[in-house]
C-alpha cells in the first residue's frame, strides 16, 4: 500500500501525463530535462508499483491504456484536491478552525440559520460547518460534552461550566393551540387543567443522553405523543392527534388561515427565554479549545451581537 501512494505521487502523475502529451518517452524526457533510459525506468517503477501496464507497448506512440488513462483521469483530482488541502492549510493557520459544530435548539429558526450560513460559506473561509439539532437540555450538553462549539436556544438561565459564555438570545411566547376539529376547539375558555388532562398532549423530548431532561406542559396522568422535533409537534397538532403549546411566530400563519385555533387556558403564560452559549474557542481532535475564539466562531458571535439576528432565530420560521 505505501509503494503504491508513492507510486501516486504529484510529480509521476506529471511524468505520465507529460509522456501521454508528447506522445513518445523521448519527447517527454527532453522535455523534463532527464535522460530517456531514466524516465523509462520511473514509469515502470509506478507500473509494478500498481500490477498494470499504462502505456501500450505494441504502439509506436506512447499510448495510454485503459487503466492508465484512468490513472490521468483520477490523478487530476488528485492534484486539484492537494491544491485545495495546501491553500486550506494556509488559511486555517491565519486563525480560521478547520471545523465548528453548531448546536440548534428544536425552536431555533432553520430559515435563519441557514441564511447565516450561506454569509458566512460568502467569506470563503475554509471552516467546515457542521449542523446538529437538540431539544432542551440536550442542546447545552453537546457544549458541556465538547461535541459543539456554539449552541444556540440554550435552556438554562445561566452557564456555570469552565470555559463557557452565554448570552441571551431573546424571547418567545408559547400559545396553547388545537386543530379546528379537535375536542378543545369548541371547548369554553379559559380551558382548565382539569379539561386539559383529559385530552392527549403533544410534547417534543428532550435529546439529552443524561437522565430523563425536561419536559413542558404535561399535567399529571395526561396522555402524551412524544415527538423528536417542533415541527412534528407542529404536525401533529394540526392533525388534531393532541393539544399543546407552540411558539407564536411558527403558529401565527396557521393561526391567520384558521388552521390552528389558540385557547385561553388557567395556566401560567409561558414565556421562553432560551440564550447562546459558546466555548472560549472551538476546540480541534485532541485539543482543548484555546481562550480566544477562532476566526469563524468569532464570525458566528459577531453575527449574534446584532438584536435583529437574534429576533430573526426565535421568529423568523417561514421562508419568504
């Protein structure tokens, strides 16, 4: 296997195509500048290197075969992917990370995110990006865990762990929502929790891997669908397969169409206020994370200082 990386290696991929241009080992040799008994010898050096034959022998021209104008064909991606991996190298040594994890929280705009990634792919920054989606207590444990490296909608009001920050990523009100044609809709309001027990609640789990997490809106003995995400809640909900609270800039168009009805209950208003949290720096395989945050996360953070980017991942969960 090393003879045969070896056998690949930028300057022979050069060599063939040089011989496969010029069309003779003489031609080729005179122009690399080498005798043509050594350049004849390097091409067999890469053919027994690799068990095939890449010229035709029985030609008067030197002739690519089948397997040799693959090698050509290939060996360009090759060569274009270590100019890549050379200029990326130089780039992540002026700061950038060669990767980031960013967690979002279930209630997280994925319009919005995905428009901050497209500004930031804009910059041309060699950063690869890498999207996971949490619930609840699980959103903060990928940054507790070192799995991420931002994690926005974090559920806790304070951040205590070493070597992490927050910052609040502003508010949501939850309404209390059912399909038309579902029992509650024609129900008196303020429904109370003894009306709401009766019926199934739809709720989104929680994605921590530690303990049970938490859980909202559920009475005591109320039946329950759990489903992973809030926009199966959203599903589910104008399906009519249970009631629940869901965040008012994702119902509002619903509520608008008639689609979705909200209902006054006796229960506490739920207001919602998630933050950000990030590491001092994304951290790199083996490494912890250094104070000073890299390049691209210091882009994501500088993005999050503005109010109207935060308002717009809390409320803006309908593409234009």
């Amino acid at each position: 296997m090393q003879k045969q990386r070896a056998a690949l290696s930028p300057e022979n991929l050069h060599l063939i195509d040089t011989v496969a241009r010029t069309g003779s080992m003489a031609a080729a040799a005179r122009e690399l500048g080498l005798v043509p008994s050594a350049l004849t010898y390097r091409v067999r050096q890469v053919e027994e290197a690799l068990d095939v034959l890449l010229f035709d022998r029985h030609s008067r021209r030197a002739q690519l075969t089948p397997a040799g104008a693959e090698l050509l064909r290939v060996g360009e991606h090759l060569l274009l992917e270590l100019d890549a991996v050379a200029q990326r190298v130089k780039r992540i040594a002026t700061g950038w990370e060669p990767q980031l994890t960013i967690t979002a929280d279930a209630i997280v705009s994925r319009t919005t995110l995905f428009e901050l990634c497209e500004a930031f792919y804009a910059l041309g920054a060699p950063t690869r990006l890498r999207l996971r989606v949490e619930t609840l207590s699980g959103t903060l444990e990928t940054l507790l865990t070192g799995q991420a490296d931002l994690a926005l909608g974090v559920t806790l009001d304070s951040v205590n762990a070493q070597g992490l920050h927050s910052a609040p990523l502003g508010e949501v009100q939850f309404l209390f929502v059912v399909a038309p044609h579902h029992p509650l809709a024609q129900a008196s309001a303020p429904l109370t929790q003894a009306e709401l027990q009766q019926h199934r609640v739809v709720a989104v789990a929680d994605s921590t891997q530690r303990g049970g997490g938490l859980t909202f809106g559920l009475l005591p003995g109320q039946d329950v669908l759990t489903v992973p995400t809030m926009q199966h809640k959203l599903e589910a909900q104008l399906r009519g397969l249970g009631c629940g609270s869901l965040p008012q800039p994702l119902v509002q168009p619903f509520l608008d169409t008639g689609r979705l009805v909200a209902k006054a209950t006796t229960l506490p208003d739920r207001i919602y206020r998630p933050s950000y949290a990030w590491r001092g720096g994304a951290a790199t395989a083996g490494r912890r994370a250094p104070a000073v945050p890299g390049r691209a996360l210091d882009w994501w953070l500088s993005q999050l200082a503005h109010p109207t980017t935060r308002h717009a991942l809390l409320h803006n969960h309908h593409a234009r």
